[in-house]
C-alpha cells in the first residue's frame, strides 16, 4: 500500500466524513452515540481546517481532529487530538501514525507548546501507537464511561512540542 497523502479537509469531504465516521463507529473508540446519516460532520468548533484528511490514491481512508482543550485564553498554548479514525481497510498500514504526525506537526505550526488527548482504557492499539509517538500517560479517570455494559477509564496522554 502506497504512503498515505495527508491535506487538510475541505467542506466538499463532509459527506465522505460523514460515511467513514458511521462505517468506523464502535464504542472501542467512541463515547457518543452513532453519529446519524443527516448529521453535519463539521460544525462551530471544528470546522474543515481543523481536519487533517488521509488519502491513498485519491480515496479518502482517515483524519484525525485537532482543536483545543479548554475555550479558556490561558490555554491556547495546548492543541488536543479531538478525534482519529482510520477505515478499515487501511489499518495496520501506517495510516493512523501518519495522521497522528500530521496533527503534531499542525500544533507545532499553530504556535503550541503541548499537544494532548483522551484515550478510552481498553484501546490498547490506539493507546500502543500514541505511546510510540511520544505521548505519556498523564493522569486516568478510572470508570469514567459506561459503555456497552462496562465501565471504561479514560486515560488522558499528552506531550510537549
């Protein structure tokens, strides 16, 4: 499989997104419920240059979500990972860890002196490939989420630029 092409989204890759969001959706990941068909993908807080898109050969395969923690001015020096989904079919495949360089490299540009994220416990290939990308565990909200009939702990990750 060729390397992936990252850009950032445009309005005209919201259906696309939309898609990919329903298709990828699983409480693995997910603490929302199924997003619906008609729902819009982008909206106040993340518009489309807050998306940074995955592509191979012309197919849309994954983005991942940038935007900040906090709406509070004395945090604008942080940018959070608000999101990462990678298609099936391409996972495994560098996908996922190109999208998460993207995203560092976004912040940095941004002027950010941290990135951060929230991670569900039991997502261990997301939590192994955020490990692997320098990113540490800061703190965990044990039993945070009650999903699927269990409970969940959200384990907070961040790094410094």
């Amino acid at each position: 499989m060729p390397e992936p092409y990252i850009r950032h989204a445009t309005p005209e890759d919201e259906g696309t997104l939309i898609r990919l969001d329903r298709d990828c959706w699983s409480h693995q990941h997910a603490v929302t419920p199924r997003p619906d068909e008609d729902a819009p993908f982008f909206g106040k807080r993340s518009g489309p240059l807050d998306h940074l898109i995955a592509e191979i050969d012309g197919r849309l395969v994954g983005y991942v979500r940038l935007g900040f923690p906090t709406e509070l001015v004395s945090n604008t020096h942080v940018r959070q990972i608000r999101g990462l989904v990678v298609a099936e079919e391409a996972r495994g495949k560098g996908v996922g860890r190109a999208l998460v360089r993207a995203a560092v490299d976004e912040a940095r540009v941004r002027g950010a002196r941290r990135i951060s994220l929230r991670v569900l416990g039991h997502n261990t290939t997301a939590r192994t490939l955020y490990e692997s990308e320098g990113f540490a565990v800061e703190g965990v909200q044990p039993e945070e989420f009650y999903l699927d009939g269990e409970y969940v702990d959200d384990v907070l990750m961040g790094r410094r630029l």
